[in-house]
C-alpha cells in the first residue's frame, strides 16, 4: 500500500485569495468576537445559577440553553481564527480584558432584572457581530461572513426567546 506524501501546509499557502494581512484582520476581530462570546457565555450561566421568582424553571432552562449555544458559537469563531493562521484568544484574563459587553449585574436575582441584563447582552453582542459581518465582507471572506452570520442569527433568535419573557399579553 503506498504511503501519500504529507506536505506541510503554511498558514497561507493554500489561501491564495487571502492575503495575510487580511488574515490578520479577520483574526483580530474573530478574537474581539470570541472575548465577547465568551463573556456572553459566563453572563448567562450567572443568570442561569442565580434566577428566582415565579418563572424561575423557564428561565433557568432558558438561560441554560443560551449558555450551551453560545459556548458552541464561541468554538465556531475560535476555530475560524485558527483557520486563518491565527491563534484563538479565549484566556480568561484575555476575555476580561477584551470583552466590549458591559459587566452583568452579579447582585440580581429576580427574573424580571434577569431578563433585562441579558437581553441587554445579548442585543449588544448582536450589534458588535453585525459589525465583524461588515468587516468580513469588506474583506471578501464569504466563509467568515458566513460563519458570523450563522452566529449573529441564533444570537437574534436567543434575544427574541429572552425578551418574550419581559412582553406581557394584550
């Protein structure tokens, strides 16, 4: 059985649309993305531990489920900025110092003041990817642009559910 030749793969050897400048770029705002991911993450898993109230199993769910998604979204922009040759940035003290969203109130406990903080943090990480969209198509990288938009449509779905809970019926 003949063995194949494995030839190493630069960074950007098989990107020839690609320049490394842009690469660098698009890492750059991957990792401003990914601090802010992870930070949206570690909100809603606050939320999820400290809700009370009346709507207590909803929300815990909810906030939950939010914590799982975008811990998947945060491993999608990770890897992306792999991809390009870059190194994904996810280090807590990195994330800290990173991240764009406003602190999560830690001192809250009921649903109500629950669900206005992460909807407040999940429409801003909305507005921040919308951005890196913009960024990404400037640059003429359809798979990233796809990726954030993947991203930035499930973090819109995950707002509409948060902010149904603040709606009351007609």
């Amino acid at each position: 059985m003949a063995t194949a030749l494995r030839e190493p793969i630069s960074s950007f050897s098989r990107r020839k649309d690609l320049t490394a400048e842009i690469c660098a770029a698009t890492v750059e705002s991957l990792n401003q993305r990914l601090a802010d991911a992870i930070d949206l993450q570690l909100q809603a898993k606050h939320a999820h531990w400290n809700v009370k109230g009346p709507s207590f199993f909803a929300l815990h769910a909810l906030f939950e489920k939010i914590t799982v998604e975008v811990a998947g979204h945060a491993d999608l922009i990770a890897e992306r900025a792999v991809q390009l040759g870059g190194v994904a940035e996810g280090a807590a003290g990195v994330v800290a110092a990173r991240s764009e969203l406003s602190p999560y109130p830690l001192r809250i406990d009921s649903g109500v003041d629950h669900v206005r903080a992460l909807s407040g943090a999940l429409a801003a990480f909305a507005v921040k990817m919308r951005c890196s969209i913009a960024e990404a198509q400037q640059s003429v990288d359809p798979v990233t642009v796809d990726i954030l938009t993947e991203v930035c449509r499930d973090i819109e779905k995950l707002l509409w559910l948060v902010e149904a809970h603040a709606q009351t019926p007609r």
